[in-house]
C-alpha cells in the first residue's frame, strides 16, 4: 500500500513555535525520510471560515502568511504538494455524503469541538458548519488516501473520528476508504507547548506567542519575560523544573551539541536542570541561554521566510499547483465512493436502475 500523509492548518494567523515543534517539525522529518510515496499539506482555509464567516478577508490574508511559514520550516514544494482547501470542491461533496453516517449525538461527544464551543462562546448559536468540521476534516484525510496524519495532540479526537467514518463507510458500501494513523512528536514537551505566559497552550487568542516570522530582538523580549518557576524569588533557592515553561522549552527545542556553544559549564539539560533543582542558578541565565537555543533554531527558519516574502508571485504558483494536483487526486477518491455508493448513474451499466 501506498504511504500518503496529509495535514493541514486553519489559517487563522500566523504559525508560531508551538506549531513548529507540535508538528510542522515532524512533517519536515518525515517528508525527507524517503519513506513516504506523496505527501499533502494543505491551508484548511474551508475549515477555518467555519467559525470565520464573518471575516472571509481573515483567512485570505493569511493563507500567504501559512503557505510562507510552511516554506520557510522545509515543507519543500518538490517533495510535498501544497495547496488550498476550497480549491478542491471534491472534498465538499465527500463531507456530504459522510455526514449521513454520523450521528449529531457523536459530533457532540467530540471533545475538541465540545471545548471549542466553549471557548468560543458558542453553546446557544453554534454555526452548523462549525459543527460539521469534524465531517469534513474525515473528507480531507480520505480523500487522499492517507496512511498517516501528522498533527498536533489537540486533534486526536478528529482523527478517531475519521477512522470510525472509514469503517462506518466500508461497512455499508464495501471497503473503499483508507484507514488513517495519527503521528504524534515523541517528545512530550512538543505535545503541547504552554505559551509564555505559562498558560496551558500557545494560542493566538491569549497573546502569549512566539511566532516563526517573530524578528530575533522580539523573540528575546518574549523570553526574557516568560514566566518561571513562580517560588524561585532568589538564585540560591531551589527551583522546580516540571510544569516550568523555560524548561519545558528547552526540553522541545535544545540540543546537546548547544551547551559547548552557549553554556559550557554544562554538558546536557539534565545537568543544567539538576542544578535549577538544587538551587543557585538564576533565572535569567536559564533564559539567556533559552534565547540563544531558540534564536539558532528560528533563524535559519526567519531568514528562509524573508527569502520567500520577496518571491510571492511563486509561493501563488506553487498553490495553484498544489491545488490541481491535489484535486486530481480527490477527484478520483470521490469517484471511488459514489461507485461504491452506487451513485454513479451515468458511468456503466445500470440496468438495475429501472428494473422493477
Ligand atoms: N483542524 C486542523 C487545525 O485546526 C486543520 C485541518 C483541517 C486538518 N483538515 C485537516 C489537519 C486534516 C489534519 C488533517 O489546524
């Protein structure tokens, strides 16, 4: 069998790091493994106008900002195809048909759209597009017949919803459809990255990111202003390491070979963490060497995005491209289940059709 992935974002702003390590990361490692026979990545632009429809210029500006972010992580348009959601109607008449083979009771057992109601104050007038995007986020995923699904922790229950329409519909119509396989980061400190703040998650809605397109001198402010461990008042007391988000950083984003560069008493993180635990080393060294961690690796990342934001013209052709591939391959998905559905009147012998 062939091995596909597809993923996608919303592209309500800009990525930021907790992206980066929760995903995009991932799926660079994995488009330059070699060991996948086409990769999708796609601008959920469909999906996002579903708690958008008031601001359609929202989503539009931001799919450069997405498409020029994914550019600028490695996402490389030779090896994986790029491309806008709503330029792909296909995906639009399969959410349709699945949407018979769920029930309204299970959309709202979906503990990612029940906390997303919430949050968005939704609960009395919830658009019934927004509720379907489980569906049809289940449409993006078979249409390409993906084998796996790189995304972030919060997405799991989309993707158990997914499979559990792969079955519903190979059940009913005969097997048609590919069952899915989420790829999470294996390192937990990437699962869900706090933001500065030291709030559960990075969200644009909380104010507390650090973006990828962020200039170096805002990401150092950002840093130098996050939250520690709120009981380390002076250097020699000890300090906690667990839940703190400087460390939680530095677990998602250090390396070894940056404590020769940066910080040579130590060898690794575990003895820099050791010695936070005992006490006696400062939090503004702890960010000090945070800023010089992360300025290393969003540097490259920053200079590749200015790179791209000269050359817009191609980052549309490289869309546009994307899109027709990624079209054509929907479309012969689709074609797939209205034959097993039976509802491809006009394509052979359907002689049944008016027998009585
Ligand atoms: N729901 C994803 C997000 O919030 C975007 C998305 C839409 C997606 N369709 C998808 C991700 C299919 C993976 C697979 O960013």
């Amino acid at each position: 069998m062939k091995q596909v992935i597809l993923t996608g974002d919303r592209p309500t702003g800009r990525l930021h790091v907790g992206h980066y390590v929760g995903s995009l990361k991932e799926r660079v490692k994995l488009q330059n493994s070699g060991d996948y026979d086409e990769v999708y990545i796609m601008i959920a632009d469909a999906q996002a106008l579903t708690d958008n429809a008031e601001h359609p210029e929202k989503v539009r500006q931001n799919i450069i900002q997405v498409a020029l972010d994914y550019l600028a992580c490695g996402i490389d348009p030779a090896k994986s195809t790029i491309f806008i959601q709503s330029m792909v109607p296909e995906l639009t008449e399969l959410t349709f048909y699945y949407m018979n083979l769920v029930t309204v009771a299970r959309v709202q057992r979906n503990p990612t759209v029940k906390a997303e109601i919430q949050m968005r104050n939704f609960e009395a007038s919830i658009p019934v597009g927004f509720f379907c995007y489980p569906i049809s986020q289940a449409a993006d995923i078979t249409a390409f017949r993906a084998t796996h699904v790189p995304v972030g922790e919060d997405q799991m229950p989309m993707i158990e919803q997914c499979k559990e329409i792969v079955h519903k519909f190979n059940t009913v119509y005969g097997e048609t459809l590919t069952d899915p396989k989420i790829v999470l980061p294996s390192n937990k400190a990437c699962l869900r990255l706090p933001g500065i703040d030291g709030k559960a998650k990075m969200s644009k809605s909380l104010g507390n990111c650090i973006y990828l397109s962020d200039e170096e001198a805002d990401v150092k402010k950002k840093i130098m202003s996050m939250f520690t461990d709120p009981n380390h008042l002076r250097v020699q007391d000890p300090g906690r390491v667990e839940g703190n988000p400087v460390f939680i950083y530095l677990e998602a984003f250090c390396k070894d070979e940056y404590f020769p560069e940066f910080l040579p008493e130590y060898q690794n993180l575990e003895e820099l963490e050791d010695h936070y635990r005992r006490g006696g080393l400062g939090d503004v060294k702890v960010k000090k060497f945070l800023n010089n961690v992360m300025q290393a690796e969003l540097g490259p990342i920053r200079a590749r995005r200015k790179e791209w934001e000269q050359r817009i013209p191609d980052v549309m052709d490289i869309l546009k491209e994307g899109s027709r591939v990624a079209e054509a391959k929907a479309a012969q998905t689709l074609n797939d289940v209205k034959a097993s559905m039976r509802i491809n009147y006009f394509d052979s012998d359907q002689s049944d059709m008016y027998q009585k």
